[in-house]
C-alpha cells in the first residue's frame, strides 16, 4: 500500500536532536518503509497511486518505542489479593495464578496488550516471556502468532525461571496443588528453547517484524554460568538481553555473599552488561552502578507505573541520562501496572522526577522536556534494540508512524508546543492513527484488524476461568468476582 499524509499541523522527525517540527507537512509511505517527506506543498507526482490522509489539525510522531512488558499479566489486572503488596509479596501472590497459564490464556493476553499498545502509540513492544508453566514451551510460539496477527512489531524476549525470587519457592511449597505445575526450567531447558526461538523466529533483517531476545527474570547469582552462556547465545545471533534488575537488599546481600560485588558489577563480570542489553527498572542503583552501565553501553528500561504499584523509588533516570546511559519507557505487565497504555506512561515518566525531593539538585533547569521524553521512546530506545529502521521519519526507515488529533478537548489551548501538549495534556491515551509497516491499524481510534469487542469478551472469559482453577488447585481465594461480573453483564 502507498499512503501519502498530507497537510500535517506539526510533524516531529526525530532524525537529530532539538530539530524543530515541520509545519503543515507531508509524508509519504511505499510498502513497510518511508519514501519522503517535507513541508507542504509536496512536489509533483507524490500524490501518484496513494490513499491520501488527511492530516489538518493533527500531530505526526514516530512510532513509539515500548522497552519492557509481560504480555501474560493482562488476564490479571486488579487482582484483589495482590493489589497492596511490595514486589515478592505481590508475586507470591500471584505465580500460583499464572501457573494456570496456557495457550489459549496466552493468545488472548498477547492480543490484548498489544492491541492496547498500538491503540496508544507505540508500534514496537519487547515482551518479557519468562513463563512456561509445566514446560508449556509451545506457549512462546502462540504468543509471537498472536502479535502477528494483530499487527504490532515485537522484540519477544524468551525469558525464563532459573529460579524463584527471593523465599517464594519455599513458601509455595506449601500450597496445596503449587507443585503440580512447575515454574523453574533447569539450565539445560532454558539454553535449548533460547536456541531454538532463535532459530525459528529471528529475523534480523532491515524492517523486520520480530526479533528474539533471552534472558532470566530475576539474575541467577548462584548459576553464573548461565548467564555467561545465554549472553554468547544473544551476541552470536546478534540478539537482546533482558532482565530485571532494582536491585533490592536481598539481592545485594547475595550477590556480596557469593561473588564480593555488587550486583551490577557482577554483570559486568560475566559478560550480561553491553550494547543490545537492558535492565529493566534500575530504581537502586547507584553512582558506581550508573558509571558502569555508561560505560558498557547498557540500557534501561524506565517503568513509571510499576515502580509507583509495587513501593519502589522512581530510580535515578535523570541522573543516569546525565551520565550518558541511554533510558527508554516500558509501560511493564499489566499486573504489575494494571495498564498497559504507552502515551499515559510517557506523560507520567515525564513528569514524576520533578518531584521535590526525589534527585537533589534537580530543579527546572535539568528537568526533561517534552522532546526528551520523546527522544527516550524512540532514538533512545531504537538504539537500545540495536536498530536503526525504527524510531525516526526518514525515507528508508520503517513506515511507523502516530497520528494525534490535536483538535480534541483535551489539547484546546495547547496549540502553543504541539509536542508538550501532547505529553502534558490529554483527556484520552487513545491516538487518532497508528501505522505499523506501512499498514493501518488503528484509525479513528479503533482497531483494523481485530475487534475490540471480541479481545476484552475472550480475555474476561479465560481471565475468569484462570481464576477459578487456581482457586480449586490451591484452596486459595484472589478477591475475584469476574465469574459474577461476567454473568451481570450476560444479563444486562
């Protein structure tokens, strides 16, 4: 398909930093990539052979950039029993319910997240994949059809368990049926399916649409090995690495225990930290800490949302982006989050380090600005997957492009700095057009390729039959009432 946007308001590349907008601009699209661009009027023959849209009163952007996510979570949103806890209480919690994780479980939350992403502006999500409930491998494959399907760009990390967190697979021990479906894949398991989801669906060709990652969801300091091996895995097939990584005093008491440094060091030793690695959150790291992932290469993922939901600092973004690592926004699980809106999590990354108190010495004058945070969801972290086809408009690059109508309620007024309007204000997290590949879809803030009504009825109906296998497995209540929401809605 040819499409050819005409007489946009305001047009933000993102091709060098501080450029400005193009005004009453147009852009034109042949096949998945960006063929030109411009200030109106375009020249002759543009026009030729393309659907033209109509881009009057509305903002052009990249494609958004989602740096981390757990596809799987979006079936547990608001889960009573782990709406107030801090990190490991709340997955103890809650991995008795994932357990109940299947293939159908899993398609139905693929298509929800990444329907919810695009619907708010990004065009290219990692999804942490670390559950495998009973060695469900084939879980993995359903996942990346499912995105295909809707239409989203995917960087799949195929994660994995090496171990439990913290005291958790000690205390789920005594849960009644918790040991009939194991979570922890031994290390021979997790190398073998990292291989093989390489193998099979890796593409690292210019535009790609998927591309694999691996790493662990905690870090295994008892199994550095692994970590060595699942690195030379990444770098050999020119992949990313993923991992999460506060890190909170346990950590930093066993990793001294074990290996006499801190946590971010031992990475370091084994090879994990570098360009095409990110650690997910880094709320606790320090100046030393900071120091190494600059001088690595290594990236971060900057989850707002989560940090609030589950008691952790805010992290020390600004301080890291003032030492020259690059940080990008990931709106993380929608359980962990209970959302999975990209636009709401750039406006809240953009505004909550302004917080008093949160950095000393931070004030108005180092506080990030809209084309900042921007710069974070798109250059930055394109930069950080290791591509260079997604992230700005520029003929060559993937045809991934937002359109927000600036003509709602909730920018009147904002005219003043399109961009700041749209990262400040707002009434809705909803975009107006969302290109992906040079396809659309979503426009008129409604999905293309999918029906909305369909994803949430089948999401409702899996979430709600998990719920009630957990609860008959373990003999443990969650505070649900989605069996009895869903016959009250049978009935209205």
């Amino acid at each position: 398909m040819t499409l050819l946007i005409r007489n946009a308001t305001a047009l933000y590349p993102c091709r060098t930093r501080g450029e400005a907008p193009l005004v009453n601009a147009w852009l034109r699209i042949d096949g998945g990539a960006i063929a030109g661009l411009g200030a109106e009027p375009c020249p002759e023959g543009i026009a030729d052979g393309a659907r033209v849209i109509d881009g009057t009163g509305r903002l052009v952007i990249p494609g958004l950039i989602n740096l981390h996510h757990h596809f799987f979570q979006s079936l547990t949103r608001a889960v009573p029993a782990g709406l107030s806890a801090y990190s490991v209480d709340w997955l103890r919690t809650m991995y008795p319910l994932w357990q109940e994780l299947d293939c159908e479980a899993v398609d139905a939350a693929a298509r929800i997240a990444a329907a919810e992403l695009m619907l708010t502006g990004a065009t290219t999500s990692i999804d942490f994949a670390y559950l495998y409930p009973g060695g469900r491998r084939e879980i993995f494959d359903t996942e990346i059809a499912a995105v295909r399907a809707i239409g989203l760009r995917l960087h799949a990390v195929r994660g994995c368990v090496p171990r439990l967190e913290g005291s958790i697979e000690r205390d789920l021990g005594s849960v009644p049926g918790a040991d009939a479906i194991r979570l922890v894949e031994d290390d021979e398991t997790i190398i073998a399916a990292c291989e093989d989801a390489i193998a099979r669906h890796h593409d690292p060709t210019p535009l790609s649409m998927c591309r694999i990652g691996v790493g662990p969801t905690s870090v295994p300091y008892h199994s550095p090995a692994l970590l060595e091996r699942l690195s030379r895995i990444a770098v050999e097939a020119g992949c990313d690495r993923h991992l999460h990584l506060q890190p909170n005093p346990l950590e930093v008491e066993e990793c001294e225990r074990l290996h006499g440094c801190r946590p971010t060091e031992f990475l370091q030793r084994v090879g994990w930290l570098g360009e095409r690695s990110c650690i997910a959150h880094a709320t606790k790291h320090t100046g030393e800490d900071i120091r190494r992932l600059a001088d690595t290469g290594t990236g971060v993922a900057h989850c707002p949302s989560q940090n609030m939901r589950l008691g952790y600092p805010a992290g020390p973004v600004p301080e890291m982006r003032a030492a020259g690592v690059r940080v990008g926004v990931g709106v993380d699980g929608a359980s962990s989050n209970d959302g999975g809106g990209f636009l709401g999590e750039l406006r809240l990354a953009h505004m909550i380090h302004r917080i008093d108190g949160l950095h000393p010495g931070y004030g108005p004058d180092q506080w990030m600005r809209a084309a900042d945070v921007l710069w974070m969801a798109t250059r930055d972290s394109a930069a950080i997957l290791g591509r260079d086809d997604i992230g700005r408009l520029e003929p060559g690059c993937a045809a991934d492009v937002v359109l927000v109508d600036l003509r709602r309620i909730g920018y009147a007024g904002g005219l003043h700095d399109p961009l700041a309007s749209l990262v400040f204000a707002g009434d809705s997290a909803i975009v107006d057009m969302t290109i992906i590949n040079g396809e659309i879809v979503v426009e008129n803030g409604k999905l293309c390729r999918a029906s909305e009504a369909s994803l949430v009825d089948d999401a409702n109906r899996i979430a709600a039959q998990m719920v009630h296998r957990a609860e008959t497995r373990t003999g443990r209540g969650f505070g649900s009432r989605a069996q009895e929401m869903l016959r009250a809605c049978r009935c209205s």
